[in-house]
C-alpha cells in the first residue's frame, strides 16, 4: 500500500524555463555527496548549479532521446525534484504527460550522481566483468591533477559498464540524472519520478538500468534494481584537502558506485 503523507504532487514535463530551478535542485541535493564535494573544493559555491544549467538545457534540446519529469508540489506550485529518463536503442513514443496527482510512494527519494550524458561519452576499447576496485592511472604519464584522475577512473569505468549492459542492438532506458529538493525527500517523490520511467519500460518491453550514487542505490532497489557491478574508490587518495565533517578524523573514506539493472518483464 501507498505510504500516505502530508504532500501531493504532480508530473509533468519540464521546460527551458524550468532549468534554472532544477539546476539549484541537484546542487541542493548533492551537497552532503562525498564524491560531488571533492570534485568541487576550491570552486566557486556555483559551479555544480552552474554546470547542470548547461547539461539539462542540452538534454532539453534532443527530444526524442531522453525525457526530463519534473514534480510539483500541489499545495506550493514549487517544483521540488526531477528526474532525466535516456532512451537507447529507439525514441520514445510520444510526450510523457503525466496525470498522476497526490503521489505518494514507497521508499526513500534518491539522489543520482549522473552529472553528464553517460550513455553519451565517447566510447573506447574495454574490457569486460566486474570491477570492483579502481583501476591505475598513471597520473605523472597523463599529467593529470588527483581530481582530474578520479574524473578519469570514473569515465573509463562507466564506459565500460556501457559496453557490457548495451551491446549493439540493444534497446533499454537509462536514469540519466536524478534529484530531490532535501526538504521533500523520503515522501515519495523519487519513488514516484522512477516509477513513471519503469512502468513505460514495462510497457515497451525494455530493461532499465542506473549509474548509482551511494545515497540513491536503496531506493533504486526498492524499485526493483539489482546490483550487477560496482567501482569503489578510495576518496582520499584523489582529495585536494582534507574532510572537514565535524564528525570525521580529515578522511573522506571509500566511496562505492552501483551499476543497477531492473529487466524487462
């Protein structure tokens, strides 16, 4: 059953004007993400906001390969999360319009730390299987800054896992990106936002799967994502300062991302 809360929303498609919103959303969201706040130490306060302003209005100008769903709050008319639905293999079948009202799902929202088209990078020669470890690079042979090293590991990595979930000929949808204002997580709304895309896959015959930050990987589950992959990474190796939590010792510790898959019915 529904887990009913004090909040309704509804869905809807997400516009150029909407961006500069959704854009505060995922910077809001990922402020307390380990990984996001290294890659941003030394910049300015606004450059994550900064940077999703410009990878959601590209997303936003290919209609046909991905679809962006934005949540509203009823009672506010305030947009209070997102979510980038990418399809592969074929287009989407019409705009997503959605009439769901007051929508309350199970489990936690989710915040995913697709900053970028994934299953768009360039793709290189890989080698498939899991990889649970990250791989060496030689940061004096590239001449690469530690930040710019992990960016490395990450993207070798997620190319990788691109090759082996979409092989030629494949047909699926991607969770490109994902947020959650922090004030309306865990009342349903990216249970709800990830349930439009599952049930449209459902309905085309195609698996889905997601790139996994380490706070998202547990709503995905609930959703019907499994782990099939992960990379950890050791945070400290590639870190330009210490961690300064309140609660910590200066370290930023392991960070673990989740490659998930939900098959198609």
């Amino acid at each position: 059953m529904p887990i009913m809360t004090n909040y309704s929303f509804s869905f809807d498609l997400a516009t150029l004007s909407d961006v500069p919103i959704l854009a505060k959303i995922s910077a809001d969201a990922f402020t307390t993400d380990r990984h996001t706040r290294i890659k941003t130490l030394g910049q300015d306060p606004n450059s994550h906001s900064n940077m999703m302003n410009d990878v959601l209005s590209s997303w936003l100008k290919v209609p046909g390969r991905c679809s962006i769903l934005k949540a509203t709050d009823n009672s506010t008319g305030k947009i209070v999360g997102w979510i980038c639905w990418g399809f592969h293999g074929y287009k989407k079948q019409g705009a997503p319009v959605s009439e769901e009202k007051g929508a309350n799902g199970r489990g936690e929202d989710s915040k995913q730390d697709s900053e970028k088209s994934k299953a768009e990078e360039s793709r290189h020669d890989s080698r498939d299987g899991h990889g649970p470890s990250q791989p060496k690079v030689d940061s004096e042979q590239t001449g690469q800054t530690p930040i710019q090293r992990l960016e490395s590991i990450t993207n070798q990595d997620m190319i990788r896992w691109q090759k082996i979930l979409m092989p030629d000929g494949t047909k699926c949808m991607i969770i490109v990106a994902i947020a959650v204002s922090p004030a309306y997580q865990s009342h349903g709304v990216g249970s709800a936002l990830i349930r439009w895309g599952t049930e449209k896959a459902d309905a085309d015959g195609v698996f889905c799967w997601v790139h996994a930050s380490e706070a998202g990987h547990k709503v995905f589950a609930k959703e019907g994502f499994r782990e099939v992959g992960r990379l950890e990474v050791d945070l400290d190796e590639f870190a330009p300062a210490p961690c300064e939590d309140e609660d910590g010792n200066g370290e930023w510790g392991r960070y673990t991302f989740r490659y998930m898959r939900r098959p198609e019915l």
